[in-house]
C-alpha cells in the first residue's frame, strides 16, 4: 500500500467517542449554511449530478470535517478524505482522483497546504473533469487526457489567504464557518452528554458551553475530560459546581480563558508597543499557526485584542485595570 493510500485509509478510519451527526438536520449550528447546503445538495439528488465544488474555510474545530461527510452521506456517494500535507506530488492528485465513481466526494482537509505542482493538476481536474499529463521520458513525453467521472472537490482550511487563487476561484460554493454562540454549543453538549450517558443540569451544561471558545470540538473535549471526572469521582449527578471544579483542574477560568491565553494576554499587557506574531510565537513557544488559528480568533471575539498592521496589541477594554483584575491579569 502507497504512503498517499496509508493517509486515506489512517484519515477513513478516524474515531470519535461521540459519534459525529449524520444529517444535516441533526448538526447543530451554522444555520445559514445548513440551509443553504439542503438546497444545493437536494438539487443534485433531483438533477442526478454532481455537486459543485464546495470551500469551508474558517477557523478549526466547527464542523468542516463533520459536514463534508454529512453531504457525501446525503447524496447517496462515496467519499475519499485526505490531508492537504499528503498531497505532495502530481502523482497523488492521479491516485486520487481515478479510483474516483460518478459523483463521488473528494474531501481534501487543509487544502492550502498541498504543493504547487499538484494543485496545478486539479484545475483542469475541477473544471473540464479530466487530467492532462505529460508521460515518458522528459524530452520525450507524450501528452495524455484522461477523462475523469464527474465529481464534487470538498476543501477546507484554516488559512483561506494561503489558499492559491487559481484553486479559490475553482471552488463555486463557498462558506465561511463561525464560531459557535453559547447557545448552539448548549445543544452540541447537550447531545454529548446523552452520548455518554451523563447525568448533568441546564447549569452546568451552559457552564461547559460558555467555556468551550464557540468551538464543537473543544466542547466535546470538555464533556470527555467531564465524564472522566465524574468516573473516578464517583459523582453521579453533574452539577455546575462539579464543572467549574473540572475546569479549574485543566487550567480554565471562569471566563474561558486557558493558560495559553493568558500567557499571550500578559505578555501584551507587558510590552507598550504593538508585538508581530513571530515575536509573540518565540515568546511564547508555541506555532505561529496555533496562535492564528486558536488562540487568537478567540480573543478577537471576546474583544481582548487587537491585530493591527504593526502587530498585536490589547484592545482598548482591555487596557482598562478593572477588565485586568477580573481576568487575574
């Protein structure tokens, strides 16, 4: 089995504890885009056709993954998914995209990060469904067509300015996921703890919503560690009280912050001048791509800080010592 298959068939066999939603109708959240999708999808069923490509950007842990699957679901296909960093080589797109049937779904997870050379391949691929490759020796190649089924190219990505905008302007459905409010992720806990079989009340349900940075992802981690908890415990019935003592453990204030964020928090309360993120990665020790991707859309949204074309700064809130004191900064 080739690297690029072991990738596909280690991305397939992913796991969670709490099963993904399986329909549109069951995830919660994104509701324009839900509805959006129940047009688009319920019209290629009617026309017997492929989907148009489709690009969910925005930051990770919102569902990109979750409804992707959901729509190969719903349009009665297959699905291959893979990770943009396997993409590598023009002969991966080949491999790919062959053992592809009519309709089928092409689910390329963090798609900016494939090479140059194999995207160059995908936009033919995208547009004309056939492949153009030059085969034999160089100086003595051939060109080749080789025509492919038509299929629906699935993208995601955390990074949607990296994304080359040959390959953005291909994809002719896009949609940008946001976070959660406190509200959706009440029914994204809600459905984890009947999941796992958790006994706990509207309080603390809302407790772990409002501490989960509008990400489903980082709520279901939550209810997991919850659940472990509760486990070796021996507690029965969850309480809010019981939460905010499992958050306390795993470095979680009362108003959702972890220490990451307080590190990056201090650190700019320290230093007058606007930080670039470089500076702040190397202070820090943490990627640059972490910060961007997790720390910082988090904070953007609670209005802590700023991102100028200098760099990093707290917001003006921020500034004041009595939001400092409240945040134990």
């Amino acid at each position: 089995m080739s690297d690029l298959e072991n990738a596909v068939e280690a991305n397939d066999s992913t796991s969670l504890e709490v099963p993904r939603p399986s329909s549109l109708q069951e995830f919660n959240g994104q509701s324009a885009i839900k509805e959006n999708l129940e047009v688009y999808v319920r019209s290629a069923r009617m026309r017997t056709a492929a989907l148009d490509h489709i690009l969910f950007h925005g930051p990770p842990g919102l569902g990109k993954t979750t409804l992707s699957q959901i729509i190969a679901k719903e349009l009665g296909v297959n699905m291959r998914q893979i990770t943009g960093p396997s993409v590598q080589k023009p002969s991966d797109i080949v491999a790919l995209l062959v053992g592809l049937e009519e309709r089928d779904v092409l689910f390329i997870d963090e798609v900016h990060s494939i090479s140059k050379d194999a995207a160059e391949l995908l936009y033919v691929a995208m547009e004309e469904y056939r492949l153009d490759l030059l085969v034999g020796e160089q100086g003595e190649g051939r060109a080749v067509s080789i025509p492919l089924p038509k299929f629906t190219l699935i993208g995601a990505t955390t990074h949607r300015g990296k994304l080359p905008d040959a390959l953005s302007q291909r994809f002719q459905i896009q949609m940008a996921l946001e976070l959660y409010t406190e509200a959706e992720l009440a029914h994204v806990v809600s459905r984890a703890a009947r999941m796992l079989e958790l006994n706990i009340d509207t309080a603390a349900i809302h407790e772990v919503s409002r501490c989960a940075r509008g990400t489903p992802r980082i709520a279901l981690g939550l209810m997991d560690r919850i659940r472990d908890f509760a486990l070796v415990d021996g507690v029965a019935a969850i309480d809010v009280a019981f939460v905010r003592k499992c958050l306390d453990r795993q470095g979680i204030d009362k108003e959702g912050l972890n220490p990451t964020d307080r590190r990056y928090l201090k650190l700019l309360k320290e230093t007058l001048r606007p930080i670039g993120l470089k500076t702040l990665s190397s202070a820090l020790s943490e990627p640059v791509e972490s910060l961007e991707t997790k720390v910082e859309p988090y904070l953007l949204r609670r209005g802590l800080i700023t991102i100028t074309d200098r760099g990093r700064t707290l917001s003006k809130q921020m500034r004041n010592p009595f939001t400092q004191a409240k945040l134990d900064l």
